[in-house]
C-alpha cells in the first residue's frame, strides 16, 4: 500500500498538461522523471557494496561507498574501482589490443564508523555526492566525469575539520587478461600548476595532468594531496594539461547532462523497478559510450571488470537502444568507426578462414589490424560465424535512421557487401537441395555447442539476413545471393520433433537443457528476418527454460535472461515476460537495489554489464512500441496497469513517437522525419516527411479509433 501510494505521488509531480484545439502536448516534468531513478543511501554499508559508476564515453571508473576509490585495505566483492581510458591500452599477447588501467585515487585511511552519511547519484546532473562525518569532522566529496572534454574528470572535497589524506597511485604491476603480468613504469614531475605523471606500458604511453589546489607531495611513485579546511578541487586530465577550472568543468558537465535529458527518448512507467532500470540503464549507457573516433568501450564499461576487449556482438544489443532515443550520432560513429575498417577485416579474414569477404571480429582491435591477433587468435570463440550479421544489422538500421544517401554507400554498402560475401563463400549446396554452412575452424554463438560443426542455427540466421539486406540495397550483382535465399537455407534439417531448431547439426536432442544461450530465439531477439513470428521459433520462446542450462533455478549465463525478455516483448506474451522480469532478482542477475546487472547470475565481481542492459532497456522500450515485424505495434506486451508516457521514441518505420498510454487506450502523436508508409492495427498509414497526425487507439480490440492531421 505504501509503495502504492509513492507511485500515484511520484506521477502527479512527474506531469503537466495542456490543451490546445490542435494538438494535446504532454509537458514531461524532465528533471522529475529523471530523479526517479536517482540513488540514495543514507547508511554507510558494513561490508561490500555495489559501486556506483560514471563516465563520459571515453574515461570513467566505479566509486566506492566514500566518495573515491576503494583503497587496498577495503577491497570490494563488487569489482574494480580504478580510472580506465579507451587511450590507455597495450598490445600484447596473441597481438591483441587490451585496456589497462591508469591510476587510482583513494583515501588513505578510510574512517570505520561514520554518522550523518549520505551517498547521492544525481543523473540528472550526472554528479556523485558523498557526505560523510566522524567525530567533530565533516566531508563532502562531489564528483563528476566532464562529456565537453572527455579526457578530464574533476571533483571538490569540502572538509570541515580535518580527513585523511588523499592517494593519487599510478597502477605499477597489471594483471592482463589471458594471465599476463605486465609491468607499468610511473615517473612523476612537476610542470607549472600541475602534477604529471607519465606511464609506460610496453608500447604504450599516457600522461596524467593532476591541478589541485590542495597540498602535495611525491611519496615514492605516489602523489598524496593533504586537504586544508573548506573546499579541496582536483581535476585529473589524460594526455594533455587541464585547460579549464573545476567550476567551469562542472557547470559544462552539468549542462551537457541537461541537455541530453531534454533530447532524449523516454519512458515513463508505472513500476517503481522498471522505471529505475530504464533511466539508469540509459544514464549507464550514455555514460559509456560516446560519438568518438577513438575506440568503443568494453561491455561493463570503464569498471575494469571482465574484459578488456570490445565485443561487435554485445554492441548490437544496445545500439537499437541509441537509435531508438535519438542518440544517432552515437549509433552512426560506431558504423564509421567500422567502415574505416573493411580492408583490415577482409585480410584477417582471409588470413584466418582462407575465405573472401568479412568475418568481424569476436573482439575489435583498439588500433588497426595489422599485427591483430597474430599468428591466431586466444582461443575457439573468436571464430563465431554469426558475428558478421550482426554487424549488418547495425550498419543497415543506422543508414535507414541516417537517411542520407551518400553516407550510405560509403560507410554502409562496403559492410553489407562483404559480409554477405563473406557469407556466400561459406555455404554450399547440399544433395537435399538446400544452402549449408560449413567451414573450420568456427564456432556457434551458444558457446557450450562445440567447435567445428556445420549448420550453426546463428550462422544460418544472420546468412539470412545479411542476404536479405543485401538483395534490398541492390548488391547481388549475379543474382547468387536471390538463388540461395529461394533454394532454402539448412534451416528444415535442424528441425527437432519437439518443432524446434536444434543449435547446429551436431547437436540433436543431447544439448536439450544444456545450451548456455537460447540461439534459437535470435531472429526474435538479434535479427529480424520475418514479417511475423516464426512457429519454429515460438516453440523455442515456450521451450526456453527446458532450453537453457539452469535456468529451471533459476541461474542465467551472460545475456540469456535478457534475451529471454526481449523475445517476450515481440511475442506479446504478458505472462511469461512477468516471470522473466521477477526473475532478474529471484536469480541474481541484478543486484537488490536495481542499480545494475551482473554479467552472468551471482558473479558480483563483473558488475555494470552495459551488454544485458542494452537488452532490458530494449524490451522495457518494445514492451510499449515495436516496428520489429515491419508494422507499428503499440503496447503489445504491456505488463503494467496505469499511465505510461512515450517521448522522442525513434521508428525505422520513419516516425518519431510521443504520446501517453493509458490501460486499454492510447493518445499518440506520430511525426515524420522521412516520408513514411507502415501499418498500425492493419491499417495503412502514409505520411509526408515533417507531416504530423493525431492517433487515438483501442488497445483491446486492436483499433484505430480517431486519426487526425495537425
């Protein structure tokens, strides 16, 4: 009851309306909504945490439960707090491109009991405030990272009384990835008003530029700032000297923050926990990747925990997530992130596969690929052959988004057409008369599948698309790609006697229950390759906790439940998507105050998993608006009862979404940023670029009631 009530109180400050005879605009209280999922904590915890992140797209880290890193006598079960920029990387074993970590920046004596504690993490700011007292002394740490110059973070320590000192420490021994231990050799000087300290890892250098107006002095590889009553500012810079003052930093910070919020494309639900998971998704997301030329982050970000790498793969859940709320120029940097790429792909694939066209990469090189993973990559996964489609994916909607032709045939058509040729070269006719995939080495995206076999059902369905898209952009140029898709590909020859796909020919009835991921939902989840759910593939959506190893639990590996709920939302089954919401909790999979995912159920450590976020965020968004089938579909998995508002939601279809839905009826105003054909509830609708129109919805009987132009 009570938390019904903070409900109905939440939404009467979220709102305001006005009415004109033309147009009802639903004015969105911004901060409002964005508060809601705003972090709290009033008790400093006795034992280990969640941190809390922030970034910029380029520099970020986790901050502990003081306000700063946690320090070596306070380590966290949580994972790593530590300052990583996507500059900051070696390449190393198997030739490979990993990300190191910079420095860490610590109290050094953390104080055991506190009072009067309070942590607060502003989104709409984009601000972490740590205010801490023990004894007679009082701290206020504020920090942020600055989107304006992505290469500074700032923060402002008010002490009244007295605290401890502060550590900068340059990380000097690195534990890599593939058990590496590397060397990074720290050399500190002072240049003018600044601090810095110079790193060298193998063939790596970075700066870091300290400015504070706090006291400092060099222990050893160590700067230690001693804090004086009242305001303590520091601002931390890679690679160049700080240009700016601290006040200047975070009012741009600020700012920028606002702005975004204002832009962005919005939810507003009706569940205390979705709401969260969609505003601190989306921050998460936002502060993790950025519309720079300079490399892609890693799927938990700037934490340090996982992985070093950046996965083409686990982009693809969450780029749909930025062309749906208007972050294009994120979305459309990535594809020509990509493009400058091709000649790199087609020779590692040819070194690798002996095979023509683009195999891309499990993981992407920070620099190019000359030398990239010489003479052979780490280990088996490397070789998964759906990668490719997903990659097309991403190119393709982006330039659907983009709409402008010549950047499509510069940075889309060379992607799509090698990658379909990539594909082509890998399949061959069988005697049954239809297309197979068989080559080695190669790997299936379900990484408990085996090495090596033929007909991988994810390599079936991104060929499928990949050819799809490459017929609609007119690149079949002998009519190979037409004849397989006509023939069939070996989709008829993994077909179970329960109706659905097995993982790959090699499989069979033994790896029932025992997949690690569900591939057999992917063309509802990953690729849309049909106008309407594919019974084959419902029967896997209704099979899948049988599917899928300990799910039962339930216990999900990686991004499985994600993808679970994503496929929900595009077959509209309310019920079952409600079982896999409850079971973000019942298994772990997020942590108990829905701050963020853990990348496989229970594994604390790699926390902030952008990857599953990406995909929540998505079936949040597609539970209320989806054009996954070629058509509008409105509230077609919507498990909540009351209010929803939508807000500069983003339709390949060639509309941008704004309007409330409300139990079984809808209020929704359609623009065109592109001349516009689509069905909404069999209906055909067509509208002229910038056109606007008025749509009310009987969402039970599945009508257009009233339509009207504005």
């Amino acid at each position: 009851m009570k938390r019904h009530v903070l409900l109905i109180l939440l939404f009467i400050s979220l709102f305001k309306y006005t009415y004109s005879q033309k147009l009802a605009v639903y004015r969105i209280n911004n901060q409002s909504v964005i508060n809601s999922g705003n972090i709290t904590r009033s008790l400093l915890p006795d034992s280990s945490v969640i941190n809390l992140f922030q970034g910029n797209g380029k520099f970020g880290c986790s901050y502990g439960p003081l306000g700063l890193h946690l320090n070596s006598s306070r380590l966290s079960k949580y994972g790593n707090t530590q300052y990583m920029h996507l500059e900051h990387r070696v390449r190393a074993k198997f030739g490979a491109d990993y990300l190191i970590p910079l420095a860490r920046i610590y109290w050094k004596e953390e104080p055991l009991k506190v009072n009067n504690y309070k942590q607060y993490q502003s989104f709409y700011d984009g601000t972490i405030t740590t205010h801490f007292e023990n004894d007679e002394n009082k701290t206020t740490v504020t920090t942020w990272f600055d989107p304006i110059d992505q290469d500074l973070t700032g923060g402002k320590i008010e002490v009244n009384g007295s605290a401890s000192d502060i550590v900068v420490d340059p990380f000097e021994k690195l534990d890599v990835h593939y058990g590496q231990k590397l060397a990074q050799v720290s050399k500190i000087e002072q240049s003018s008003d600044s601090w810095k300290i110079e790193l060298t890892c193998l063939d790596t250098r970075s700066f870091i530029f300290l400015k504070t107006d706090a006291d400092v002095q060099v222990l050893g590889t160590k700067l230690i700032l001693k804090l004086h009553q009242g305001i303590n500012e520091f601002l931390i810079s890679v690679n160049h000297p700080v240009a700016i003052n601290s006040s200047q930093s975070l009012k741009q910070s600020i700012d920028w923050w606002h702005s975004k919020w204002d832009q962005v494309g919005l939810l507003v639900l009706p569940d205390l926990h979705a709401q969260q998971m969609w505003i601190r998704s989306m921050a998460l997301l936002l502060s993790t990747y950025s519309n720079g030329q300079f490399g892609i982050s890693t799927p938990n970000g700037f934490t340090g925990n996982g992985w070093p790498f950046d996965f083409p793969q686990d982009l693809s859940y969450i780029h749909p997530v930025f062309l749906a709320t208007g972050n294009l120029d994120i979305a459309k940097s990535w594809i020509e992130y990509w493009a400058r790429q091709v000649s790199g792909m087609k020779e590692y694939t040819k070194r690798l596969l002996k095979v023509d066209g683009i195999l891309c990469p499990w993981v992407f090189p920070y620099g190019d690929f000359k030398g990239f993973h010489n003479p052979t990559p780490p280990n088996e996964c490397y070789y998964e052959l759906h990668n490719s489609g997903y990659l097309a994916r991403m190119a393709y909607e982006t330039a659907i988004l983009v709409n402008d032709e010549n950047w499509t045939k510069e940075n889309v058509l060379p992607l799509i057409k090698e990658i379909a040729m990539f594909y082509k070269n890998i399949v061959h006719k069988g005697t049954d008369g239809l297309w197979h995939i068989s080559i080695k080495p190669s790997m299936g995206q379900d990484e408990m599948g085996g090495l090596n076999q033929d007909d991988y059902l994810c390599a079936l369905f991104s060929a499928k698309y990949c050819f799809q898209k490459a017929l609609e952009l007119h690149l079949d140029a002998d009519g190979s790609f037409q004849k397989i898709l006509t023939e069939g590909l070996a989709f008829p020859t993994l077909k179970s006697k329960r109706g659905y796909y097995f993982s790959c020919k090699g499989s069979g009835e033994k790896d029932f229950g025992n997949q690690k991921h569900p591939v057999q939902l992917n063309d509802l989840a990953y690729l849309p390759i049909n106008t309407q759910p594919d019974p084959t593939s419902l029967t896997a959506y209704n099979l899948r906790y049988e599917i899928t190893q300990n799910a039962k639990k339930p216990f999900f590996h990686g991004w499985t439940l994600g993808e679970f709920l994503l496929a929900g939302s595009r077959v509209g089954n309310v019920e079952e998507w409600k079982k896999d919401w409850n079971n973000l909790r019942k298994s772990d999979y997020v942590d108990p105050d829905w701050i963020q995912v853990y990348e496989t159920s229970g594994t604390h450590g790699s926390s902030f998993y952008n990857t599953t976020s990406g995909l929540i965020a998505q079936s949040l968004l597609n539970n209320i608006v989806s054009d996954w089938f070629g058509k509008l579909e409105i509230a077609k998995c919507n498990p909540w009862k009351g209010k929803i508002f939508v807000r500069n939601i983003y339709s390949l279809l060639g509309v941008k979404i704004d309007g409330e839905i409300n139990n079984d009826a809808a209020t929704l105003f359609l623009t065109a940023w592109k001349n516009a054909e689509f069905e909404l509830f069999g209906e055909k609708i067509k509208m002229e670029k910038n056109k606007k129109i008025k749509i009310n919805l009987n969402l039970k009987e599945r009508q257009i009631t009233m339509m009207a132009k504005m």
